[in-house]
C-alpha cells in the first residue's frame, strides 16, 4: 500500500514504519495519524509480520502535533481529534505482535504519546523527550495524561506534564520511560536484536503476554492473577506448549508454528 507520510517495509518478518516528514520533524497531523493507523493495522493482518519496528526519518522521531492544523480546531473537532489518535495509538498497545519504538530524536507531545504507547522503548543518547501541551494552553490528547504516569509513576508524571520540560535520554532511562539507551548508530540494529529475541519465542505466549498485561493493568489483583491463569490454561493446549517443552528437554531450540 503507498503511503504519503509514512514509509513500510517488511524484512525477516520485522515491518518497519517510519513516520516520513523531517522537513516537519515528522510532526503528526491528520494524514499521518491514519496512515499510522492503516499501517498498524496490515502489520496486525500479515501473518508474513511478527513484530514492529517503530521510528522516524530525520533527527526526530515525532516532535509533536502539526501545530498549523491544530491551531485551526475548536472544541468539537478537537475532541474528535485526540479521539482518533487514541485510537490508532491504542492499536500500537494493544498489538498481540510486540511493538518497539525506536526513538532516533525528538519525542515531544504526540511523539512521546505515540512511543508510549509501544511495548517497549529503545532511545538513541541523542533522543529528547517531552509533553510541553501546557505551553499551548492544552494537555496531551493521545494518551499522555494515562500512559505517562503508569509508566513513571503520578509525581514524575506531573512534574513533566505541568511544567512542559523536555528531559534527556538518560533522564528518561533514569524515570523508567525508556527501557534502554543505545548510540545512534546502533539503534536500528539494537531494535532489531531485541524483537528478534522475542520472535524466537512463542507467537501465541507473547501475545497473551501483552494481553495479560494490558488486560490485568487496571483491575483488581485477584481480577489479573485470574486472568493469567486461563491464559496459562490456554497455552498448555497449545501445540507450541508441547513444542517448547519438548525441546528444552532435547536440550535444542524450538521451532514454535504458532499453534
């Protein structure tokens, strides 16, 4: 599928989208909020995609929101907006496929938003990270106000949503907003590395992964553990259960079918 704002490429079952705009800082604006969408959603369709490489083109990765288009809505439209953002960045999260943000640079406003909303955080020592809506008269509208607090804790959270500052990679491994700070050169490579390791694993244990914890974030302890336990009852009938049990025992790999 051609895309104007966004580049797709599939290699060795990785598919790489990389939000194509760096005369603009790959700042999100309609058109690259739906091909956003579209293109998450063939990556979740393709049974050829085990997971998701997500970057952007330049020395950003987002820099935040087309503030020229944004500066043209009102109350309704707006809402409608960050409605249709949160939407495609919860198809990120909610992917059964693992999804790894590779942050090359900048990540402000959306941009932070929409890493947050990948499974996993991988910052190159140059990348930037902020949620400065505040300096707008706005708050974040893609999540931002959820995501960051779970991920680093209500105090810290505030700390960057009230004051707008932008913190450096190291600040953001220190909080817990990155998983990991690799140079620039190595980030494609060290992104690449990690969701191979996880596609080595099994398709169907990965998936109820993610699921478990998306699922069992937000509700009662009892709630989760219940959870986890039909997910562990489910994959004991699996195919890759007696496959991956198998093959520890033969002391070789596994060779997972995803059944």
């Amino acid at each position: 599928m051609p895309y104007d704002t966004i580049t797709f490429a599939l290699t060795d079952r990785i598919a790489t989208i990389t939000v194509n705009r760096p005369d603009k800082l790959n700042a999100l604006n309609d058109r690259v909020i739906a091909e956003l969408g579209e293109a998450i959603d063939s990556a979740r369709a393709n049974p050829e995609v085990g997971g998701v490489l997500l970057t952007g083109a330049g020395r950003a990765f987002v820099a935040g929101a087309d503030i020229v288009e944004l500066e043209q809505h009102g109350a309704v439209s707006a809402k409608a907006l960050a409605q249709r953002g949160q939407d495609v960045f919860r198809r990120f999260e909610t992917s059964p496929k693992p999804t790894i943000a590779a942050v090359n640079g900048f990540a402000l406003g959306g941009g932070c938003e929409l890493a947050m909303a990948c499974h996993i955080r991988i910052a190159s020592e140059s990348a930037k990270f902020g949620q400065p809506e505040v300096k707008l008269g706005l708050l974040p509208g893609y999540g931002g106000t959820q995501r960051l607090p779970r991920l680093v804790g209500k105090g810290r959270a505030l700390q960057l949503l009230l004051t707008g500052e932008m913190i450096d990679a190291a600040e953001a491994y220190r909080i817990g907003l990155v998983n990991r700070i690799v140079p620039a050169g190595d980030l494609l490579s060290a992104a690449t590395t990690m969701l191979q390791s996880i596609l080595a694993n099994g398709p169907l244990a990965v998936a109820h992964c993610i699921e478990a914890v998306n699922r069992g974030y937000d509700v009662t302890l009892d709630e989760a553990l219940a959870l986890e336990a039909t997910a562990f009852g489910l994959l004991a009938a699996t195919a890759d259960k007696r496959e991956g049990t198998r093959a520890f025992v033969e002391k070789r790999a596994a060779k997972f079918s995803g059944a």
